[in-house]
C-alpha cells in the first residue's frame, strides 16, 4: 500500500470517529508497519502540506512498541 494511502485512511477515520463522539463504541487497530510508515512520512511532510516535518526538529518520539525513533530534540 502507498503511504499517502495509509495517512488519508488513519486520519480521515479517526477524525471521523472523533466528529461522529465514536457513538457505537468503535476503536480502530491499524497495522503497526502501516502505523510506522504513516508516521515517516508525516515527518518529512512539511506542515503546509498537512505534515508535520517542523516537529521533529523540535522534539524525538520514540515508539515502545515498533521500530521508530524521529526527531532530534529533547
């Protein structure tokens, strides 16, 4: 699957389920590969095109539960 691909389908669902208050209750699980790539390529997106490359600099996220480290701040 494309990245891009993976970013629209996470996004635009959880935003829809954040709108919607999730009134049946419903979670989303996302694959973790599809999860790390997402989040790979919203660091190297600048936020004018809806990323978030600016943020990285400023802080490091480090997942406990994929193979991710992005950033080089505190």
């Amino acid at each position: 699957m494309r990245d891009d691909v993976d970013v629209w389908a996470m996004v635009h669902a959880e935003r829809a389920a954040l709108i919607e208050g999730r009134p049946l209750g419903l979670t989303s699980r996302y694959p973790p590969t599809a999860v790390v790539r997402t989040l790979r390529l919203q660091g190297r997106t600048p936020a004018a095109f809806g990323g978030a490359e600016e943020l990285p600099a400023r802080v490091r996220l480090v997942a406990t539960d994929a193979d991710l480290a992005l950033g080089a701040g505190p």
